[in-house]
C-alpha cells in the first residue's frame, strides 16, 4: 500500500544493465523502495520436458524446442506463438523484448525526474 503523496512508477527495460543503470541514478536521489524484475510469458521448467520427435512424443512446440515441462495444454498453445518457437527471435531462448522491469516507489515531487531518468536509459514508462 503506497502512502499518501507517493506513486508507483513501473518501467521496462530491454537488459538488467540497463535497468540497474537507471536504478543507481534513482538512487542518488535518495529513493531505495525499487526492485528489478524479469518478467516472461509463462513460468515453466526448463531442460525437463518429456519431448522425444524420434517416438512421436511430442507435447507442443514449445516442449520440443524449448525442452519446458509444460503444466497444460493451453500453456502450450500459448506458447506456440511466441517468437522464440517460432524461429521469428535471434534471442536463443530468450524474448529480446522490452522484458526487465523496474518498479520505484517514489513521492509525487519527485516522479517527473523518475519517469526522465528511466526515459534516458532507454527505458519505458
């Protein structure tokens, strides 16, 4: 729960390095309640899927190339459409979009030099 005359400022970023840069800048002035987040489609495991092309078994297109253990099939199906399955990413695995996020709690005086910072580091808000 914010308190009053403070905002949530949420962002995202294209790199961790790029948000923490941000961060330390936000620092400086003197703001500390901030977190650094990656954030994805789906939550799955990874490397522990039960994909063999060779016998047929093959759960989705996302289980057979990303070897995820899928909870369902709609989370496979989801999936299916996501560039890294597609071919349509040059990320190897990983979505090279805008997939890191910063969240800064900040009081309301200070949200435009924020919300500027975060815009310099080539961050969105």
């Amino acid at each position: 729960m914010l308190d009053k005359g403070e905002r949530a400022v949420l962002s995202s970023f294209r790199s961790r390095e790029a948000a923490e840069g941000a961060a330390r800048k936000i620092r400086s002035l003197g703001l500390h309640d901030l977190s650094i987040n990656s954030f994805s489609t789906l939550a799955m495991d990874y490397g522990r899927g039960n994909n063999y092309p060779i016998s047929g078994n093959i759960t989705s297109l996302a289980g057979l190339v990303e070897d995820a253990d899928l909870s369902s099939d709609g989370d496979g199906i989801l999936l299916a459409a996501d560039p890294v399955n597609s071919g349509m990413t040059d990320g190897e695995g990983v979505v090279t979009g805008y997939n890191w996020g910063l969240t800064v709690v900040s009081p309301d005086a200070l949200v435009d030099r924020v919300v500027a910072i975060i815009k310099a580091a080539g961050g969105f808000t």
